[in-house]
C-alpha cells in the first residue's frame, strides 16, 4: 500500500469511529431511510433544509466501516451548502464511485479518500448509500414544497 492509501485507511477509520453528524434533529424537514441489503447496511438521514439550503444533518445506522464512515463524511461535505450545489456534489461523488470522474478533493473533502473502493464493485454501494440516501431526501423535499 501507498501513503496515501495509509491516509486514506487512517480518514475511513477515524469517521467510522468518531461519526460527524451521527445523531437525530430536533425538527427535520425531511427524513429518509435506505439501506443495501447486499452487505446488510442501514442508513436514516434527516435534513433540517432553510432557505434553500442545508442548516442541519443528522444520521443513525448501522453496516460496514465503508458505509458508516461515507456517511459521516457525506454529512459533513453536504451541512451547510445550499440544495443545488448539494446535487452536484452527490452527483460527482457518484461518477467518481463508478469510475467516470476523478475525485475533486476541493468538493469532497474527507470522502476522496473513498475513491479507492471504484476499484472494488460490491463495497460501491456501500459508500455510495447514505449519498443516494441524501438525493432522496433533497428530492422528496423539493417535490414537497
Ligand atoms: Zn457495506
């Protein structure tokens, strides 16, 4: 393995272990659950959405370490940003997921370090769960407002 594989590994376990985000919201706007049942992994994602953007995430769930810690750096990308940046951001991790797009680590933040598991087909739904998770969400709300 690379250095940079050992900083990636090091990124994936830390937001495992310590999830940014993890917990539920006083007053969501939208909540959402999915899982993949090909690796047995669970995620419920609330957004508390203002003004056209993303005040507040908050996540629970269980699965592997690749699931729960997309999600945490997911939720730390996505607090904050305004719905349409948000969609595009979901939308180039998706491409970067399937090999289509080379990780932009300026948009990404921690979750460039998720690019390695593109080379790895049955752990891509895995990272890219709580990110379809937020799609969803972002979706479900705007249809709803
Ligand atoms: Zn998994």
């Amino acid at each position: 393995m690379s250095a940079l594989d050992d900083l990636y590994q090091e990124l994936i376990l830390d937001h495992y272990r310590n999830r940014r985000h993890e917990g539920v919201l006083e007053r969501p706007s939208v909540a959402v659950d999915h899982n993949n049942p090909l690796c047995g992994d669970q995620i419920h994602l609330e957004l508390l959405i203002e003004d056209g953007r993303i005040a507040e995430v908050g996540h629970t769930g269980e699965g592997c370490s690749i699931s729960q810690s997309s999600a945490s750096m997911m939720s730390e990308v996505l607090a904050g940003r305004p719905l349409d940046e948000a969609l595009d951001l979901v939308e180039h991790f998706r491409l970067v997921m399937h090999g289509d797009e080379q990780a932009d680590e300026d948009r990404l933040g921690d979750a460039v370090a998720l690019e390695g598991v593109a080379k790895y087909p049955v752990r891509i739904k895995c990272a890219l769960l709580s990110w379809m998770a937020a799609k969803d969400a972002m979706l479900n709300h705007n249809t709803h407002e």
